[in-house]
C-alpha cells in the first residue's frame, strides 16, 4: 500500500501528520487517505476521472488520471498556479516550455 492506516489519525505513530490539505490523484485507490482526513476535517482535492468515486472529496478537478503523462501535467499546473498566487511567478511572463 501507498498509505499506512493511522498517518492522520493515530498520534502514537512516527508517521502522524497534520496537513492543512490533502490533494489525492485517485479517489479510488487513496481510499483511506481519504477516510482518515474525513474524520480529521482535512479538505481534499482529487484529480477525478469519470468511473472516480466522490464520496469524503471537497473538490474535484475533472481530469484523466490514469496516464503519468497527464498527471504529471495537472501537478505541473497545480505548482504554477501555487507559485502565482506566492507572488514569486508573474502572470505577465511568458511560459519556457510549450503546453
């Protein structure tokens, strides 16, 4: 598994973590990265596709999640928008690499 049970729930384990959010590429095999930050009132985004469940996920972002090509385009979008709203990118400057 990607996940140990308890990461956001159980205090006594060295992997406890509090995030302020949790962003999942697939709802259906985050599940219980899910389920731990429902019961933490953690907000999740999740890159969902169409068989994509919804249950515990606050925003879904429509995308193809099954391609590491694409994936890595949506994080690579998610990072620069991030870096706009820090004020260290400009939205004047023009993109190095063609999208």
């Amino acid at each position: 598994g990607r996940w140990m049970p308890g990461t956001l729930t159980n205090q006594i384990t060295t992997k406890y973590l509090e995030p302020r959010l949790l962003i999942v590429t697939d709802p259906r095999t985050d599940a219980q990265a899910l389920k731990e930050a429902c019961y933490a009132n953690i907000p999740v985004i999740a890159l969902c596709d169409t068989d994509s469940p919804l249950e515990n996920v606050d925003i879904a972002i429509p995308a193809n999640n099954k391609g590491k090509e694409a994936i890595a385009l949506l994080y690579w979008l998610l990072a620069r928008e991030v870096q706009y709203l820090r004020g260290t990118l400009n939205r004047a400057n023009g993109w190095e690499v063609m999208v």
